[in-house]
C-alpha cells in the first residue's frame, strides 16, 4: 500500500508540474501521469478499479465545496445566465450527440446518458485554466463560469436519478423502482429541514474545542458521512456532499471548512485524474485510433458550435462566443463519473463507458491545444478582420472611474484598493488587458472616448472621473465629451506636455497634473541637496501654485 502511495505522489510531483509549465493543464498532466503508471503502460500498479473506487472521494469533496461556494443570494443575481445559458449549452449539446448515440445502436435511455455526459465539460480544469490566463473577470470568463454552474448544479440529479433507472437483469422486469425513488426523496427533504441546524449545531460544538485537526475531522465526517447515507438509499454519493455543502453555504463556517478540506480535496481529485488516465485500454486506441479520435473532434465541435451559437444570441460579440466555445468545448470529469455509474448499473456496455471514456479524454488532451490555436490564429485572424469587441460592463457605479490603466492609471488603482474605495477600469489596449488580468486586477477592455461605454460604467452617479491616458487628441476627446454630456462630474486629469495642459485648462478641467513635471522638481530639490543650495528651491517651489502643476 505505501509502495502505492509513493508511485502515486512520485507520478505526480514529477508529470503535473512539467505540463503545468508547458501551459498543458494539471488535469491533463494527472491523466498522462496515470497512463504511464497503469497497467497498460509502465505497469507499476495494477489495481485501477480499487483505486478509481477510493479517488471518487475528490469528485465527492469537489462537490461538496461547490455546494459551499453556492450561496442563494449569488444564485439568485446570476439566475438568468446560470440557467438561460447553461440550461441551453446543456440541451442542445446532449440531443444532438444523443441522437448520434441512437443511431449507433445504444438503447434512449442509453444515448440520453451518454449525451448529458458529453454535454459536461470539465469544472476543475476550465475555472483553473482561465484563473491561470486572468480570464475570470472576462465576459466569456463569466459566462463560462455560469454554464459551469449550472452543469455542477444539473449533474447532481442526474447522478441521483441513473442508480433509480438501472436496467441490469434483475429489474429488467419491474422496472423503475418508484417507491425507492419517493423514499430517496423524503430522506433528501427531511436532510434538507432538518441538516442546516443540525450541521451547524455540530461544528459550533467542535470549534468550542479550539483543536484544528477535531474541526477537519469533523468537516471529513459530515462529507463522507452523507456520502455513504445517500449510497446506502442507492444514490449517487456525489449528491449527499453536494447537499452538505449546501447546508453549510451560509454559515459562518463556510471558508473555515473550505479552507481546511480545499488540500484534501487537490490530493483526492488529483488521484481520481490518474486514476482515470489508469483506467485507459492503449491497446483500444491502437485498434480504434482513428474512430475515437473521430469522436472526440466530433465532440468538439459540435460543443463549439452549440457554446459559438447561444453566445452569439446572448449578445455576445464574435470574439466572445468563439472564447466561450473554445473554453468549453471539451469534455469533463463527471462524465467520468456519470459513464462509470451507468456501466455499473448496465445501462450502457462495460465496452460502451471504455470507448466514451477514452473520447472524453482525447478531448481532455485537446483543450490544452484549443487553447494555443484560439491565441495564436484565430485572435490574431479575428484582430485584422473583425472590429473590436469591447467587454459589457455589468457592475454598479463606483466611486471612480479610471480612464488608461497603464502605468500612471495603475499607481493610482493601487492606492484606491489600498483604501477598500471601488473604481472601474478602462483601457483601450487588449495587450495591456490581457497583461494586467494576470495580475488579478478587474478591467474592462473598452475605448473611454466612445458615449454608450460611459454610460455603461454610470459616470452618471460617478464621484470622480480619472483621466490617465497618454494620447492628447483621444483625452481632449473624453474631457470634451464629459463636459458635455456629464458637466457635473469632477475630472482628474493627466497631461501628457504643456500643450495638452493648455488644452484640458480650456475645458475646465479641475485637477491637472503634467507627466514629468512633479518629478522633475523633485530631482531638482535632490540636485541642490546635493550642493548643498536647499535655499535656492523656495522660488521653484512657488512657482508650481496656481492651478494645478503646468
């Protein structure tokens, strides 16, 4: 067992990394990492069904900490894109792969599962994969992250409901069993009335203790035991954790809880991936290269081309749908979950779930390459032919609004942020965006000279503006516009000479202040330090009164 232990983490610290530092993605690196450990390649441990059976324990706390992170109030202001979105993304990408399962044999029921399980993509790897490229803040980065939501919110009753509708040759007769179904749902209404206090009256109790290792115990002990309470009603235990974390949503342990099972949950859900990547037959890729690769494209686009569309009727501009399509398009790993509880309740072949397994992998590998090819042609391709795409700004006013977020804007953000004082941020250049998201920073790509994006960021209700870009023509532009159509909101500019100054002075600009001005005087009174001739700064000094510095 230790012996075990050891390949499994050796594996990982030695692969994962590799793939991470070549922009391939952790779960990609997980699945390799298993496929050369496993009995089809190295050999180094045999045991897949074994292992696979203790690594649902990742899928269980990932779910688990979905259902922590799912608070009602942010439910309830992403309602429209979680389920207006997502719920497209997910129907229409499972009939028509549904209806291709049909025509290649499978039973409805069947194509209805390997549908919705085509249909998912993969959670983990999707929020990681744009936090690493600072896409979250992003319109496709949050459209991405509701149909994501949704899917974690969907697969629940499907895993719940697949054990109820098995069809193996002990209930090929009775069919579905309703009684066991209304039993599942009285227990789940009664954990549901009477869970949130109980929970809670549970970890009160233990953090009375004060023992960090009793509170992780605690919080493993509610999480495998509502896992193992759903299993025993035949339901999937994805559900009960899920249910769990629910419950613990709004408390006042939730991040505590979090906190102390997110490393649990890395390891688990690492050992699931290699697991998975365990579990592939290479010698059915060597007899079926070409029909799984097949399938595997084939899933692709069509994802694509369903994420491409209900993008592009949500408003979405080109480039946004094709980034959405590109994020999602590949498979994820609860269809890993679903496809394995469908062979073990015969609903599909045991052959069936190993060939789709190995297609949701295949597509797995491919996003890493999605990636690169949307980056390198095809956002290039769209910049020479396409016109800009600015982000939607979809957040209350804020107290500043700043104009150029290169350097000078920057400092100034830095120090707002220091003081907990809210700005949105707008800069005309994609390069510098792209650049500064990777930073954590929230900023809408748009152009500040353009009237509807101002009256997007609500420069209305604004109490200042802040004007920092470089350009004299395009900030005289804003400055005119402000003027004209917001003459209440006080300005703050950057000039860039005394030309520009000149210029933003005729538009009664309130606060100026020139590039190079302040920290040439400063380097002046440095200078005279040096030889010693501090008296003669006082007359330099007075010369920059007035209006603001020329």
């Amino acid at each position: 067992m230790l012996g075990q232990i050891a390949i499994f983490l050796a594996a990982a610290v030695l692969i994962v990394p590799l793939f991470k530092r070549l922009g391939l993605g952790t779960v990609l690196g997980y699945l390799i990492a298993g496929m050369l450990i496993g009995p089809w390649g190295l050999g180094l441990v045999r045991d897949v069904e074994d292992t696979l059976h203790f690594s649902e324990l990742g899928v269980v706390l990932l779910l688990f900490i979905i259902g922590l992170e799912l608070q009602p109030s942010r439910l309830w202001v992403l309602r429209r894109t979680v389920f207006g979105l997502g719920s497209a993304q997910l129907l229409l990408s499972a009939l028509p792969i549904a209806l291709l399962a049909a025509a290649m044999g499978q039973r409805w029921l069947a194509a209805v599962v390997i549908g919705v399980g085509a249909g998912l993509s993969s959670t983990a790897f999707v929020l990681q994969t744009l936090a690493e490229r600072g896409e979250l803040t992003t319109r496709h980065g949050r459209e991405a992250f509701a149909v994501l939501l949704f899917q974690d919110l969907a697969v629940i009753p499907v895993l719940a409901i697949v054990p109820l509708l098995a069809v193996g040759p002990e209930l090929s007769e009775q069919g579905v069993d309703w009684v066991g179904i209304m039993r599942a749902l009285a227990v789940i209404v009664a954990l549901v009335v009477v869970g949130r206090e109980l929970l809670r009256r549970v970890f009160r109790a233990v953090a009375r203790f004060g023992t960090r290792e009793i509170f992780t115990a605690a919080a493993l002990l509610v999480v495998i035991g509502t896992a193992l309470l759903m299993r025993a009603l035949g339901l999937s235990m994805s559900l009960g954790a899920f249910l769990a974390g629910v419950l613990l949503a709004d408390s006042e342990f939730r991040h505590e809880i979090e906190a102390e099972l997110e490393p649990f949950k890395g390891l688990l859900l690492g050992l699931f991936f290699i697991a998975v990547g365990m579990s592939v037959t290479l010698g059915l890729v060597e007899e079926q290269g070409l029909l799984l690769i097949g399938l595997a494209s084939a899933l692709i686009l069509v994802k694509f081309a369903v994420l491409y569309l209900i993008g592009r009727l949500a408003g979405c501009g080109g480039g946004t749908a094709r980034n959405l399509g590109i994020a999602l398009a590949a498979g994820g790993e609860f269809a890993f979950v679903l496809f394995g509880l469908a062979r073990d309740y015969h609903i599909v072949a045991a052959e069936t779930a190993e060939t789709l397994v190995m297609v949701i992998t295949l597509s797995m590998m491919a996003a890493p390459v999605l990636f690169l090819i949307n980056d390198k042609l095809l956002k290039p391709w769209a910049a020479r032919h396409e016109e800009p795409e600015y982000d939607r700004i979809d957040e209350p006013a804020n107290p500043v609004i700043i104009a150029g977020f290169g350097r000078f804007g920057q400092i100034i953000a830095r120090i707002l942020r220091m003081r907990g004082i809210a700005f949105t941020a707008l800069e005309i250049s994609q390069p510098q965006v792209d650049f500064v998201r990777r930073f954590g920073s929230k900023i809408y790509y748009g152009d500040a000279s353009r009237l509807e994006l101002l009256r997007a960021a609500k420069v209305e209700n604004t109490k200042l503006f802040v004007l920092a870009i470089d350009d004299v023509e395009t900030s005289v532009k804003i400055a005119s516009m402000l003027r004209k159509h917001f003459p209440r909101v006080p300005i703050y500019a950057r000039a860039r000479n005394r030309f520009h100054c000149h210029k933003l002075m005729d538009l009664d600009v309130e606060v100026l202040y020139r590039d190079t001005y302040l920290s040439s005087l400063e380097m002046a009174r440095e200078v005279l330090c040096g030889l010693a001739h501090l008296s003669q700064l006082t007359p330099i000094i007075a010369v920059s009164s007035g209006h603001g510095p020329l």
